[in-house]
C-alpha cells in the first residue's frame, strides 16, 4: 500500500493530554441490526454484523460523541471492490473516512468544504483492499484536527478550523451527531467497533451548523427509504418511468440517457434511470428519433417496454446536463461514429447524421468536462466515437460486455465478435469479465476513470446508476 500522508500546515500539532482515556468500549453487542441499519440487509452473530453487498449500506451505532474521542473498526471486505466506511462527527459537522472508494483506490475523507475525496486534499491514491483479509481503521477526532489510520500506517493528518464537513449524500445518515459504519456494494463482516474518550476536551460545536446538517439528512432518509419496485406500464412515455413513490427533493442535476429507437436493452434504461430519480436527479432520454423506442424481446420489461423519448439526439445540448449515458442493447450500434463495418440488421446501421450529432455532443461533454457513462453494448459507441482523432476511450480502463455484437461484416469479413471487441480495437484498456470483485457475477463490475463511467452489462446496470449519482452528488 503507498498513499502520500496529509500533514498539519501552518502550526505545530500539540497532542492532547492521555490521561483521561477511557478503555475501549465495543459497541458491536449493543447494536440492533434491524432498528438501526438505515439501507441494506445487516445480519449479527456472535462474533460480527456483517453488511451485504446492496450499494451504500450503512448503519448507525449507539454512541454520540460529546469530547474528543477514538473510533476503532476491525472488518473483513468478503467480496466486491468498493469503499468500506466510517462516519464520525466532529464540530464542524459529519464526515466519512472511506478506504479503497470511487473504484480507483482511494482512501480519504468526504465531503470537505463540498469537496469528495477525488478534489480534497486528504486523498491518497493506492490503498486497496484485499478480500478475505482483516483490516483495523481508526479515526482519531480532536477539537481541532483529524487523524487516521488503516493498519497503523497514518494515511491522513487535517486541521479542523475553518472546515464545513457533510456526509456524500448517497451515504444518508439521518442522525448527524452520531457514528456509524457502511460498505459500499461489498458484502463485509465487521468484526468489532469500538469507541473509547480521549479526553474533557469538548468538540468545538457549531450548532446552527449540526442542526441544518441532522434536517438534511433526515430528509435525505426519507428519500433512501423508498420503494425501489419497478413500474408496469404497457407503454412508458419518459416523463412516467421514475420511482412512483416519495418524489425526493430535485438536486438540480440532470442526465441525458440515450436509448435506441429499436432494439436498446430495456433493464439498461430502467435500473439507472430509478437510481439517478431516487437521489433527485432528473433524466431527460433522448434517441436517433423523438419517436416511440422498443426494447428487445425479454429485457426486462413488462408488457411492450416501449419509451417514448423527450427529444432527438441532434436537439440535444450539452450545457443542458451534467452527464449523458448510454444504454445497452444490439440496437445501440446505430450511434457508433467511426464504425466501417455494416450489420444484417439495417436498422443498427443508423444514418451519417445522428452518427455526426452523437460525436459532437459527446465531443462537447468531453470539452465540458462532464461525466459520460455507457453500459454492456452501449461501450461501443464511445470506443466508435472521436476526439481530437483518437477513440474516446483510448488508453481508458473500462469494463465492456464479453457477449455477443449483432452480425454483420468487421473488417471486411461475415463476423460476430464479442462486443468488447470494440473497445479493445480501439485500444481501451479493457478489464476481463467478472474481473471485479465477485467472480461469479458482473453485478458490481462497474469502473470509473475519470470522468469516463463504463459498466459491464445488465447485470451491472443498478450499481452503474448508483454509481453515476453517487458522482453528481457529492
């Protein structure tokens, strides 16, 4: 593990006094998994509470720091490859310190002053977990700075004045004024938690502060509770698709999702689009042509699957949105730019205009500097598309579907290459199928490189959707 340790500037750190620290007190016999886990399917034994692998669960924990303190967590990660949590409170608000997050192995504290781990200056790049192993992370909270630790080795050292610490808004913890723990997409057993006093010392407050942040969770709660069952429409129009329950609170966000007019996977549309709506984000879906969209046969949907979109690609503006993603299916095909092959199927060839109108858009989100995601055959389209002369994803670490393209003729022959095929002859770093935590499952094969969001297949379509509005809100 390497990481570059984050240390106090502009004043000597004097340590606290030691000598009115308490033993360590373990809360894990005191916690009641079903009253106080806030998302995700918690189980206790006797000797851990383990989290499953159901995207940011988290639960809260029986202690509410009043004075300077130590909080010491003991897990094993069993599978998955994200972020594994801590949520402590400090004056200045609540915070995570997370470890091996964002997909790129990071470790760091969030949200600092807005800032996530990928902005703020407590990141530390290469510290990645290794499933199956025991870990002990430690957060030290004093009045006036943070420290942190994985296995001894101190990963960050912060000053606390004239911060404003929140917790990302994916993670939702109703109560801030109080600790807990989560795991992102990663079932994890957590073996102890324990707290222990450091000293008198009080933790400088700010209580218009703390008492805005507790209200906006609370609310934020209410919105993670919600129902997250599908709709049955026979025919969906865009404006009806989002979660039919609790309308959460609008973050101002907006995605574009692109689907094709014939043939897009329709599980690839649904799962994203109820997880970027359930935090508040809202989604416009575009396609070839503002006419009706059919899914293929046996996607996911129920009755006909058919959407309606809110508008044609060509009309589509960049500065609109905050990201634009790509749904699956053979149908997809008919975005791809660069593409000099042809396919049985007419329809996936598309027409010279909306292949022109795709690459602008995306040329203009790459100049805005804003998230593009793609899943399972949607990869294609970005591996197809140019920038500058080169592929979209050229050199990028992505993961893209090992099942079939639709037939046609590649490279001047009759083929049906897997459709990763079309990020690695475009020189994309791909990762190998199921490579990503799991291998039984592609479920959490989902990669982040910068601003690029790729996920393997249908199966990855819920965590890709929680993982791009994971990234537009915090």
């Amino acid at each position: 593990m390497t990481g570059t340790l984050r240390l106090l500037t502009g004043s000597l750190l004097i340590l606290c006094s030691t000598t009115n620290i308490s033993a360590w007190d373990d809360l894990v016999p005191r916690i009641d998994v079903d009253r106080q886990s806030v998302f995700g399917t918690w189980t206790k034994s006797e000797s851990a509470i383990t989290a499953s692998a159901n995207g940011a669960s988290r639960i809260v924990l029986p202690f509410q720091p009043k004075s300077e303190y130590d909080f010491r967590v003991t897990f094993t990660r069993n599978n998955g490859s994200h972020s594994i949590a801590l949520f402590f409170v400090t004056g200045q608000g609540q915070a995570s310190f997370e470890v091996d997050a964002w997909g790129q192995h990071l470790a760091g504290i969030q949200n600092i002053n807005g800032e996530t781990i990928q902005q703020n200056e407590t990141r530390v790049n290469d510290v990645q977990l290794e499933n199956g192993r025991r870990y002990t992370a430690i957060v030290e909270v004093r009045s006036d700075h943070i420290t942190a630790y994985l296995d001894d080795e101190r990963l960050i050292e912060m000053p606390l004045t004239g911060q404003r610490l929140t917790v990302p808004s994916i993670w939702t913890i109703p109560d801030a004024t109080v600790l807990a723990i989560g795991a992102y997409a990663s079932e994890t057993a957590f073996h102890s938690v324990e707290v222990r006093t450091a000293s008198d010392r009080p933790l400088a407050s700010n209580a218009k502060q703390t008492a805005n942040v507790g209200r906006q969770n609370k609310s934020q709660m209410s919105r993670s509770s919600q129902d997250d069952r599908p709709q049955n429409p026979q025919t969906e129009s865009s404006s009806t698709a989002s979660i039919a329950t609790n309308t959460p609170a609008a973050t101002g966000k907006r995605v574009l999702m692109v689907i094709a007019n014939q043939d897009f996977f329709y599980r690839e549309y649904i799962e994203p689009r109820r997880q970027l709506e359930h935090v508040g984000i809202q989604v416009d879906v575009a396609a070839g042509r503002k006419s009706s969209c059919r899914p293929h046969n046996n996607s996911g949907q129920r009755g006909d699957g058919s959407v309606t979109p809110d508008l044609a690609i060509a009309d589509a503006n960049a500065a609109d949105y905050d990201a634009i993603m790509f749904s699956g299916g053979w149908g997809s095909s008919m975005y791809q730019y660069a593409f000099n092959g042809s396919y049985n199927n007419r329809t996936y060839n598309g027409n010279a205009q909306t292949k022109a109108a795709v690459n602008r858009l995306l040329n203009d989100f790459v100049e805005q500097d804003k998230y593009i995601g793609a899943l399972c055959h949607g990869v294609s389209v970005l591996a197809w598309a140019r920038v500058d002369g080169k592929s979209l994803l050229h050199n990028r670490h992505v993961v893209a579907s090992p099942r079939q393209s639709p037939s046609g003729t590649y490279n001047g022959r009759r083929d049906q290459p897997r459709s990763r095929w079309n990020a690695e002859t475009n020189r994309a770093r791909v990762s190998p199928a199921r490579s990503i935590g799991n291998p039984r499952t592609s479920a959490d094969d989902v990669l982040v490189d910068g601003k690029i969001v790729t996920g393997e297949d249908d199966n990855s379509a819920k965590l890709f959707g929680a993982t791009l509005a994971r990234l537009l809100t915090q």
